[in-house]
C-alpha cells in the first residue's frame, strides 16, 4: 500500500515537470528567435538577473550576454516568462516609439498583485487618461507655482534633519524629502507626523515590489500586499473628505493635485479609484528622485572640483538674489551645471534601471522573430554604460552634457515615447531645489570613502545607505 502512494507520488512529481519542461520548451519552438539561454522551467534566468541587481550590477546580465550571443537582442526567461532583452539606441528606439502599436507597457505579476491599480495603468486608455489629467499639474506654467512650496519643503527640511549633526545616514533624509513635497503637493498634507505615518506603508511596498511572489506571512511580499492595502484606506479617507470639502465649496482647483483630479473626473468616480491614481504618482515620485539626491551627495563628496563648481553656480544665484526671498523658477533655469551634474549621476545611476513591455503582435527586429505575448526588457544602466555612447563610461564627467549632450535614445533615465515619465520635470525641480539647499549650508566627507556597493533592490540604493559626517558652510 504505501509502496503504492510513493510510486503515485512519485509519478505525480515527475509529471508535472515534464510538464512544466514541455511549457517551458514551447516558449521557444519558433524559428528565428533572437540567441540566449533560457534556464529552467519557471525560474529560467531570474536568479542570475536578480543577483547582478543584488550585487550592484545590473547591467552585467545585460552585457554579459550581448559579449556572449555577440547580439544587441537575446531571449532569456525572467519573472515566469520568455522574453527578449533589447539593448543600444536602435533597441531603445525601436520600443519606445512602437507602444501601442507592437508593445504595451507590461509588469511582473508580482507587482500587479501588490498594486492592483498598476493593471489599470498598463492599459492603453488608463495610461492615457492619467497623463491627460496630471499634465496640467505637471507641465511649466503650475511647475512655476511649486518652486516656492520646494523652497520652503527644503528650507525646512535642511534646518530639522541635516543641521547641528555630525553624521547622518542620507538615503533615508532624501526619501523624507521628497515624500514631503509630494504629500503637501498632491494631498495638502503637511503635518511631519501624518507624513511619517503614511511613508511607512510607501517603504513595505517599495521594497517587496521585486521579491518573491511568495504570500506567506513574515514575507517582504506578503508585508507589501498588506501595506499597499492600509495605504489605499488611508489615501480613500482623505479622497473622501476632500469631496466633502469640495461639495461645501471649501476647495478649490489651486489647492492641490487630489483637488484637481477630483474637479476634472467628476465627483461619481470611486473613492479608492481616485486613490489609487494619486497612489501611483506618490510611487513614480517617491523612491526615484531621493535616489538621485542621495547619489549626489555620494559623487560631491568624491570630485572636489565638480562640488566647488556647483557651489560657485549656486552662490551666483544667491549674489543675484539679494534682497529677494527665497528661490525663484528663473532661479531654477539658472541651474545649468547643477543639472549637467544631476544628469551624470542618472546616467551612472539610473533610478529605473530598466522596464517591461509585452509583444501585442508578433514582429520581427533586427532579423529576429519576437511572438505575440513575449516580454521585452530595456535597460538604462546597459545602454548608458556603453563606450559606444559614452567614452569611458565607468568616469563620472559631468561635461558630457555640455552643449547638446548625448545622442538620441543613448540617454534614458526618463524612458521614452508615450510612456515616458511625466514626472520629469517635477523631479527635476525638486532635484536642483535640493542641491541648492545642500551646497549652500553643508560641507561633507563619506564615512566609509572607498564604499561604492550599490544593491538595486528593486530600485539602486547605496548598501549602507551612505552615512556622511557633515560641516556647516564656512
Ligand atoms: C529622477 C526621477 C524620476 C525618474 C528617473 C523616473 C523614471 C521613469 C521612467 C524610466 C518611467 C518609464 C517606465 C517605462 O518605460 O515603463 C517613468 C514613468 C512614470 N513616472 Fe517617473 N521618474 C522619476 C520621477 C517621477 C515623479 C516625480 C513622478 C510623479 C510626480 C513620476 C511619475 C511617473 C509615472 C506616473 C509614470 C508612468 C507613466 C506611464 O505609464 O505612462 N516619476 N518614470
């Protein structure tokens, strides 16, 4: 008898992976597709594309294999499906501007269970929609309105967490920061305590996004499907009495970004809809631009000569300023080198270090056949690490971007086509705001100098977070 409930066992297992192997195989039974390896059933190459992020160098998967297959497109198999890594200007090009009509944006499913709404997102009309509605809140005219709420954000900001110390840890500071800027500009939300409150739930979700897609309880995504849940409550509360304000008359258009959602989709739609909508904006904007605060720091600390240019500029500004309050956008528009500085650190640290599309129809690139429903990856950290684009592009050389900067599709911190980030000029604001404040009061050295081990996890963070001692302005 128990012979026979082994060997059923047995046959059962054995089964199913011949199973799960011929799956697996017919992914790629069609002739003509790009080179590469495709691992084993279910998890093919995931662990290797993990562990390169892990370890600091995404790109790695990425060039490893362009060296290997000595292609610019190779087929590999990542978050449970076959997929086609494209890379260069050509491939970069070829995605961007065939969304739509070849790809869709596409996410693990991980991230879907985690995010609901970003399903929502993916789709063409959402998509759509959501830029429509944040372009009016996103585009010069209101960014003007912003600089002042920054300015006052970073003023404050500087003064409570960096002042009076002798080190500090920045990765979590520059998160602070710029939570706190999204939260008065998108909710009204000012109160430092409701601030911290809800960026608790923001850090469970950021960091589960990429895990294992296990839910069990005490797992990082178990933690995030239960956080991303809590936060929709909280975010549908404030919805909520934001309608009844609205209705009492007691708010208007210019109030915040909620408010000017609320008045264009009307008063029927969902609270937890509109919830989710705002949610998405605060996770575009939440990890992305701190990181590229964070690795400022990081890089002004290692090249002297580039901090003492930043400071000139910025101090340039201040003598131009006398007698003025604060920052003005023209400011902002003064920022040239600044931003050449910024612009270099996305490129060595892409803060989207990639994204995913899904074949809507087959098609063939570059002599190969790609079938309908395959993945396709792009990736910034590989394109912006090839000499080709950029000579020697380990060197960090903000004067790349002096004159008319990089080639086409070379440089894609942002993405590309209609997906690309709408969020890009916000952050770029918030960005140099940051850099003003930061140079213009502080002098810093890193603890650990030689420590540049960045983990991408799921966004490329530095591994200790990078503790600063810091020295006031002399
Ligand atoms: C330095 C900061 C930022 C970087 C590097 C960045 C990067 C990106 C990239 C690469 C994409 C396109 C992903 C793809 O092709 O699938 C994207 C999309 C997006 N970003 Fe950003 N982002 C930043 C800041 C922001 C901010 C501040 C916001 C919100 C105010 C934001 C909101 C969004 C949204 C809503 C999308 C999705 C657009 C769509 O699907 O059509 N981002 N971002």
């Amino acid at each position: 008898m128990y012979m026979a409930i082994i060997f059923f066992f047995i046959s059962l297992i054995i089964i199913s992976l011949l199973f799960l192997l011929t799956k697996h195989r017919s992914h790629f039974s069609y002739p003509n597709l790009p080179p590469g390896k495709v691992g084993f059933p279910l998890i093919g190459e995931s662990l290797s594309f993990l562990s390169a992020g892990r370890q600091g160098h995404p790109e790695k998967f990425v060039i490893d294999r362009i060296g290997r297959f000595s292609s610019c497109l190779f087929k590999t198999h990542i978050f449970g499906s076959p997929t086609a890594v494209v890379t260069g200007a050509s491939g970069n090009r070829f995605l961007f501007t065939n969304e739509n009509k070849l790809v869709v944006s596409w996410w693990p499913d991980s991230v879907n269970k985690i995010f609901p709404s970003s399903t929502e997102t993916s789709s063409k009309e959402e998509a759509k929609k959501l830029r429509s509605l944040l372009m009016p809140f996103l585009k010069p005219e209101a960014l003007r309105r912003y600089v002042g709420v920054m300015d006052e954000i970073a003023d404050r900001h500087f003064q409570t967490e960096w002042a009076n110390k002798d080190q500090l840890i920045v990765f979590p500071l520059t998160k602070e920061f710029t939570f706190s800027i999204a939260c008065r500009l998108f909710l009204s939300m000012d109160d430092p305590k409701r601030v911290r409150k809800l960026e608790e739930p923001f850090k469970m979700v950021a960091t589960g996004v990429f895990s294992i897609p296990i839910d069990l309880p005490g797992t990082r995504f178990n933690r995030a499907i239960k956080a991303s849940r809590l936060l929709r409550r909280e975010v549908s509360k404030i919805v909520r009495l934001r309608k009844e304000e609205l209705k009492a008359g007691k708010s208007s258009a210019k109030h915040d970004i909620l408010t000017h959602l609320l008045m264009s989709i009307g008063g029927e739609t969902k609270d937890e809809d509109v919830a989710d909508k705002i949610i998405g904006l605060l996770i575009g904007g939440y990890d992305t631009a701190s990181i590229v605060c964070t690795f400022l720091v990081s890089y002004l600390a290692e090249f002297p000569d580039v901090y003492k240019r930043v400071l000139q500029e910025q101090k340039d500004i201040l003598k131009g300023n006398e007698g003025k309050e604060g920052l003005r956008w023209d400011d902002v528009e003064k920022m040239r080198y600044s931003w050449n500085v910024a612009c270099e650190v996305m490129r060595l640290v892409p803060p989207v270090p990639g994204a995913f599309r899904e074949a809507i129809d087959h098609f063939s690139f570059n002599g190969c056949y790609i079938p309908k429903g395959w993945k396709l990856y792009w990736s910034a950290f590989a394109t912006h690490k090839n000499p080709d684009y950029f000579r020697e592009p380990e060197i960090f050389e903000p004067n790349r971007f002096e004159g008319s900067g990089p080639k086409p599709y070379t440089y894609v911190p942002f993405g590309g086509g209609p997906r690309m980030c709408p969020g890009r000029e916000y952050a770029r604001l918030q960005i140099l705001i940051f850099m003003h404040h930061l140079v213009k009061r502080f002098k810093w050295e890193k603890v650990f100098p030689k420590e540049n081990k960045i983990v991408i996890d799921p966004f490329p963070v530095p591994a200790n977070g990078l503790p600063i001692n810091i020295f006031p302005q002399s």
